[in-house]
C-alpha cells in the first residue's frame, strides 16, 4: 500500500510525514521519535474520538494527502543526541595537539653526550606549573647583535643556519638562559617524541663553563652532578624571572622595585638562624648569640652511620659545628649554628648529600647508605615556634578532615552492605524460609535461652513481635550529607589560616608536603652513573570548569628520551643501599588548601 504524506505540528514545529495505511499507531510513533526525539510512551497524537493508540491500525483512520496531526509530549532527557562538538581521533590530529590532549605521553630530552644530569634536572622542574606559566610571560632584554656572548653562541653550535636545518630555529634562537629554557618547554609541549636540548645546552654551558668541560678520555663531554645543574639553573632564574609584586604591576619584564624573583616566591625559603659559642669562656666574657635571617634553596639531608630516614638526615643538617675566629677570646674557637624555618615555600627542594670528595682517587665519591623518605613530608617539627603556632591548627583540622572523609566513606560502605542484607532477608521471607533475627545470629545461646523462657524480643512473654522493615539512607542522601560536612570543614579550615600565610600564595600554610617529583642517580660516583627523573602524573583537568581531577598515583620515569609509567612502588626503592637508582633531589609541593570560590 503506498504511503500517504501527512503533516504533524509539535511545539510550533511542521514536520512533513510519509504514513504507512498499513502500519499500526505504534510503528508510527517510532517513526516521530526518530524525527522530534519524544519517547513514544510521552507522546500524545490526537486523531478522531481522542488520542491514537498503538494498536490502532492506521488504514481505519482513512486520512487523505496533506492530513494534519496534532503532537503533544517533550523528551525524557534521556535521548541520545548527537555529540554537540565534531568527534576528532588522535590519528586526525597534528603532532602538537595530540601532544596536549589528556593523558597524552609527555617528550623526553634527548641525551647529547653525557647530558643526562641536566635533562632529569629540566624534566623535574617542568613539573612546577607556576614555573612553565610566568616563563611563557618572560621577555628577555634586547641584546646586542654584534655582542660577544651572541657572537660565541652562535659559533659553537656552527650559527644559527644549522639550527634552523634541525627545527630548532625560530623560537630556539635565544642565547638568554630563562629565554632558552622559555623556548626548550614551549617546544617540549608540540611533541611527544625525544626532543633535542641543543639551544638550551649551548646556552647553560656559555652561562656556566664548567658543564663544558671534557671528559678524561677526551672523548666527548664529562659527566656533571645533576644537584649543581639545579642550583645553577635556579640561580639564573632567581636573577631574571620576575614575577608582579605586592603593587600590583602588570608588566613582568620590568626590573621595577615591585617585581618579586619567582624563585624567592616559590621555591626559596628562610632560615632563623643561630650562631653561639661552645665555650663558657666566651659566654662569661659576654659574647652572645649572634642572630640572623638567611633564604635558602634547598635543604639539605646529611648522611651519616646514625641517618636513617629523610628527617634524621634534615635534623642533622639544621644543627652544625664550625669553626671560627671568637672576638671573645681572641682565637679560634667551635661554634655551634643552629637553623630553624621562619618562611616554607610552595615547592621545596631536598638534596640528598650523598656525594664527597674523595682525595685518594680524586673524585666525587657516593655515600650508598639506603635513607627512606616520605611521600607526605611534615616539616613543622623544623620550623620556628612563631611559624609552628600558625601551622599546626592548619595541620591538625586536614587531618581531622581527611579522618571524616574516611570515616564518611566506611559508613557508606556499612549502608550498602547493610542493604544487601536486608533485601536478602526480604527475599528469604518472601520464599517461606525461616530466618533468624539478628540476636541469634549475633548470639544463638541467649536466643536460645528467652525462646524457652517465652520471652520475645522486647522482653515481653507471649508470641513473636513483628519487625518493621529498616529503613537505610540512599546514596544520594549519604553522598550529600558527605558534601555538606566535607565543605563546613574546608570553611572551618580556611578560618584557621593565618592572615598573612593567606596572603602569599607562594608559601606553604600547613606544614604538610607531597612528592612530586624525583630526580635519582644511578652508579658509584657523581662523575659516572646516569640520571634519571620520577614525575608525578596529574589528575585530568575538566576543560569545561577548569579543576583537575582525581590522580590515579602513576608516575612518569624520564629516562633521557625514554619516557614509561611506573608505579608509587617505584618510587620507595629509591632509598638507595647499592649503586642503583636512589634519590637525590627531592621535590615536593604544599599540600593545597581549599579556596573559597571551591567551596560555592
């Protein structure tokens, strides 16, 4: 039987129909679903004596060309729709955007002879976001074309025209080491490949000569300590990196007295120090203490027979003996130093002093003693008593917070087990089985014991009580009773803040810190060996509200141009006890504090 083209009027909408006479009312139905998207059971056509049913046959309604129907009803919102952005597959994309997309494998660092210290250095410190964010702002100072450092930059690497055969042109082309570096990290985020460090490593060996210097064998370059590439690099980027400072000034570049070193904000600390003599000589002749403030890059973790684990380490690197002229007694005499932190930046740095001169043979030796370390560093035990009192409320209401969150998630696991067993008993009832009650499955004597005395349940004699069904939260109630505790926490919390913690956004306000990153050395001495880095994997940004998500505890390992995934396992054999892997360089990040536009 032919079809008959008919029109149908839904929500100010005419949409042109063929009907099948032949068909019945629910094949039609489905026909509108495919085209207005309502579910055929939340339609409502009307026809003739009232609304059309589904096993109306379609012929008995002896419609006619051009027949009009009136269509009521609107989607579930369940309606699968087509995808509001065009799908794109990674084979589609250009080699730049498939290196940015979510979980994309980050580049490695080619290795040029023996440059793995400075690449396992570079990888751990891109993993600082603030750094690669105020980097893509840097604007070097114009230099002069005919300058000699321009002039010896271009001449090592063969000029600027080789460079540019190699793709390494253009953004590469600056000899300015935050520029360099500026430039290697933009072009680190276009690939997924090894990327060679050319220009960055011609500009840190003009910057600094003695990672230019030769190996013994005169067969290529020697191998550095990977500590002393950091220290350098960050002594570089503490003299031009500038951030905007308390005034607000929105030019980076300026050398202004309100623009604040990037370093000193974020990865530089302070020291309350102390300096007393030993003798009580000095003392009774009235030499006192002398005070003072000292910043600090790193800390330091000394190892010894007695060191252990990171804090002894930290302990004994805060407390030192020296030796020096007293004014006192008129000759040299043993001073003890002792530091304590009066400012924790954001992100800190320790160094494992693993490596010594060792005169005998003429090079840097490796202390192979295994020193565990924390994933989760407390460090308030090291600071002053000025900076403990603001600290610890902060440390003590998260962990009071995580506490609640764990004890939140346990009794949403009691609820829904607690479901299940009581669906079950329904099930067992609902077949004639006979059940126990809780008492005698918790106690089958005592039951035993008030069945023959009679005695029911309450206490009672007589016959069996009836239970009324247990009623059980949902999980959504369970999950919003969990939200709304969880944030009044997080705004108790942010009251226990000290007001100028708050303030800087560079500084750590609790006290607590988490690893992100590792860089560790593998051989006998400082002058041998290989490098290699441990980078934290982060959670997947949201592009739509911008939060990162959950992290699933995977680390990258940065092997020069290798990159893998790695387990947190991998990262506590890194304590050391051999010539394997073991920890040099520490990173770590504060743990963050939940901001008040979270918590809306």
């Amino acid at each position: 039987m032919a079809t008959i083209p008919v029109v149908v009027k839904h929500q100010g909408k005419r949409h042109e129909v063929d009907l099948d006479p032949s068909s019945t009312g629910e094949v039609f139905k489905f026909q509108l679903y495919s085209i207005t998207g309502v579910e055929p059971e939340r339609q409502k056509i009307l026809v003739k004596g009232g609304q059309l049913k589904d096993d109306l046959e379609l012929s008995t309604l002896a419609v006619k060309p051009g027949h009009v129907f009136m269509m009521m009803g609107t989607p579930s919102g369940n309606v699968i729709q087509a995808p509001k952005e065009k799908m794109r597959f990674v084979e589609d994309m250009t080699e730049a955007e498939a290196a940015k997309i979510d979980g994309a494998i980050p580049a490695g660092l080619q290795n040029l002879g023996n440059t793995c210290y400075m690449n396992s250095t570079l990888q751990a410190l891109r993993s600082v976001p603030e750094l690669q964010e105020e980097l893509a702002r840097y604007k070097p100072a114009p230099t002069a074309a005919g300058s000699s450092f321009a002039s010896s930059s271009a001449g090592a690497l063969g000029g600027f025209g080789g460079l540019a055969q190699l793709g390494l042109g253009g953004l590469g082309a600056s000899m300015d080491l935050t520029a360099s570096l500026r430039d290697l990290y933009q072009q680190m985020s276009d690939t997924q490949d090894g990327f060679p460090p050319l220009m960055f490593l011609n500009a840190f060996r003009t910057a600094f000569p003695q990672f230019a210097q030769k190996s013994k064998s005169n067969n290529g370059y020697a191998q550095q300590d990977a500590e002393e590439a950091w220290s350098q690099i960050l002594s570089q980027l503490r003299q031009k990196l500038k951030v905007r400072g308390e005034s607000g000034a929105e030019d980076t570049s300026s050398q202004g007295a309100s623009d604040v070193s990037f370093v000193d904000k974020y990865l530089a600390g302070t020291f309350s120090t102390s300096l007393e003599c030993d003798e009580t000589a000095a003392k009774e002749a009235g030499e006192e203490a002398t005070k003072s403030e000292d910043v600090f890059l790193k800390l330091d973790c000394h190892i010894n027979a007695q060191v252990n684990h990171l804090r002894d380490g930290i302990l004994a690197a805060l407390s030192e003996k020296i030796e020096k002229r007293s004014p006192a007694l008129e000759r040299d005499a043993i001073y003890t130093k002792t530091s304590r932190i009066s400012r924790l930046p954001k992100y800190l740095t320790v160094h494992f002093v693993r490596f010594f001169w060792k005169r005998e043979a003429e090079k840097k030796a490796k202390i192979m003693r295994k020193v565990t370390f924390p994933r989760e560093l407390d460090v308030v035990e090291f600071c002053t008593d000025d900076l403990k009192a603001k600290l610890i409320p902060v440390r003590e209401k998260i962990r009071d917070l995580r506490k609640d969150e764990e004890d939140i998630e346990r009794a949403r696991k009691r609820q829904k087990r607690a479901r299940v067993l009581e669906q079950e008993r329904k099930e067992d009832e609902a077949k004639g089985l006979n059940v126990p009650d809780a008492d005698k499955k918790k106690d089958p004597t005592k039951a035993g014991k008030d069945a023959k005395a009679g005695k029911s349940k309450d206490g009672s004699k007589g016959g069996d009580v009836e239970m009324a069904d247990a009623e059980f939260k949902t999980d959504e109630q369970i999950e919003a009773e969990k939200i709304a505790s969880i944030a009044a926490a997080k705004r108790e919390l942010l009251t226990l803040v000290d007001p100028g913690l708050a303030a800087d956004d560079g500084v750590n306000k609790c006290g607590l810190y988490e690893l992100r990153g590792v860089v560790a050395h593998q051989g006998a001495s400082a002058d041998s060996g290989h490098y290699t880095s441990y980078i934290k994997k982060q959670g997947i940004k949201d592009p739509k509200t911008g939060k990162t998500g959950e992290e699933d505890g995977k680390w990258w390992w940065f092997n020069d141009e290798k990159v893998s995934e790695v387990d947190a396992d991998k990262i506590d054999a890194l304590a050391g006890g051999g010539e394997s892997h073991s920890a040099l360089i520490l990173l770590y990040r504060a743990i963050p504090i939940p901001k008040e536009e979270d918590l809306q």
